[in-house]
C-alpha cells in the first residue's frame, strides 16, 4: 500500500491560507447589508410598544395656547391588526374609545352612544384635542411598509451608537407626510423623528425619554409630540404600565368592545 507523505509544517501553513482566504468571504456573506438593518431596526420600532399582544394604562397631558388637560386611558393591542384605545378620565370623556380591526377604524361616543367609522381622509386628524393624530394612536401606518428608508448615518456619536434614517413616503402609500427624519439608538431605542409635509417643511417633531423596562423590553416611557407651527404646545404620552403576552382573541376588538366597561 503506498502512502503520500506531506511534511506536517506545509501542510499547517497551506490550511492556514485557505481559512485566511475563506474568512473574508464568509463575514460578506453573513453580514447585515443596509437595507437588512434599517427592516430590521423599523420592524422593532413599529412593534416597540405592541408585541404579540400587549395592554398599557397611559397618561395623556395636552399643552396648547387656548386649554391645557390631561387624560388617563387604557389601550390594548394584538399584532399589526388590532388596536383599542379607552378614555378613563376625565369623567366627562369617559368610555370614549377607538378601535382598530383590521382595515377598519372606528370611534365611539358615550354621550350620544353613535359608533363613527372613519375614514382614510380622518385618520391625520387630531385625536381628542390632542397634537396626536387617529392614525398615531392605532398605528394603521407602519414605516417599514410604507416608506422607502435610507440610512443617512451609522456610528458613534453623543457617546454612544446611533442610526439615522430618511424615510420617503412609497408610490402606494396613504400617507401625507412628505418625508420622516428619524434616529434610533443602540439597543434599538428610538430617539427623535421629524415629520415633514409634502412641501418639505418641519410640520412635528417626537421626542422619545425616560427609558424604562416593560416586561423584559427596554423602551421609552415618554412621548412628545411638538408642532413647528405652535411654539410652545405639545402633547406626552407616559406609559405608566405595559404588559406583553396577554393571549388576547380577536373577538376582543369588536364594535361591541367600543361599548363595555374597562377591564
């Protein structure tokens, strides 16, 4: 039987090559290109504050020139489909609720027992005298699914790791901003977005604070939204409590939910 016999030095040396060789190509292979981290990176921020399934007991304080208020309320969601939103305070507005169930959107009204659909035309309208809109508080827009996003910077900066990204609105999309700024910190914490109108001026700005822990996650607490046309007004969401994971049925969001008691 005859045997090749390769000094073992050569032989270490010409394995040694190949691996140097082959690792550049396999970190190409596996590394996240552009496009792959900024779905990524708006996946979780759309999903940040819903999950599977979740529940919030939410303070709403609304700063304007004319009223100031403040209003306690429950919300729940499950998925990308449903959303309901209930006032709890003040009395007068209590009960009042928004629903979102699939492509419907409805709001009701206790004092008068009416059920409204909205419309596409409503959903950028105010929601309860707030500087929030219909659309904001069910999230029926998502930026990974209608915008087209570009990274505009990617690195160190403010001691610490930071994503910026410019969103344009898709061909399809029915929205009415002209264009979103947006960055996002390490640990996928967002931190500001700007809102444009389709002339590209500064029409809102949100600011995202006091990171705390929810049921595991790491995410803001607080939301501000701010006009650029009404200096000195804004509006703040506080998340006082969130729950993940509630197993919620889809015949929780129903029309009949608008009308029951909080739970």
């Amino acid at each position: 039987m005859f045997l090749l016999k390769i000094p073992i030095r050569p032989l270490f040396l010409l394995i040694s090559a190949v691996a140097l060789f082959l690792a550049p190509l396999s970190g190409a292979a596996s590394a996240e290109t552009p496009s792959e981290k900024a779905a990524r990176i708006l996946r979780a921020v759309d999903d940040m504050w819903r999950g599977e399934s979740s529940r919030a007991n939410i303070t709403m304080k609304v700063e304007t020139q004319n009223y100031r208020r403040s209003m306690r309320m429950e919300a729940w969601s499950k998925g990308r489909d449903f959303s309901l939103v209930r006032i709890l305070f003040p009395l007068k507005e209590k009960g009042v609720a928004t629903l979102k169930a699939g492509n419907e959107v409805y709001t009701y009204l206790p004092q008068t027992d009416r059920t409204i659909r909205l419309t596409s035309g409503m959903m950028m309208g105010s929601w309860m005298g707030s500087h929030f809109t219909n659309d904001d508080l069910v999230k029926e827009s998502r930026l990974l699914e209608d915008y087209e996003a570009a990274i505009t910077f990617d690195g160190a900066r403010n001691g610490r790791n930071e994503t910026d990204f410019s969103l344009i609105p898709k061909p399809t999309a029915a929205v009415v901003w002209g264009k979103i700024e947006m960055t996002v910190a390490e640990g996928l914490i967002p931190v500001v977005e700007t809102y444009y109108d389709e002339d590209m001026k500064v029409s809102r700005t949100m600011t995202f604070k006091d990171v705390r822990v929810f049921g595991g996650r790491r995410l803001p607490a607080l939301l501000r939204m701010t006009p650029a046309d009404k200096p000195g007004e804004y509006t703040e969401i506080f998340y006082e409590s969130l729950k993940f994971g509630l197993g919620l049925d889809d015949s929780f969001f129903s029309i009949n939910s608008l009308k029951r008691e909080s739970r």
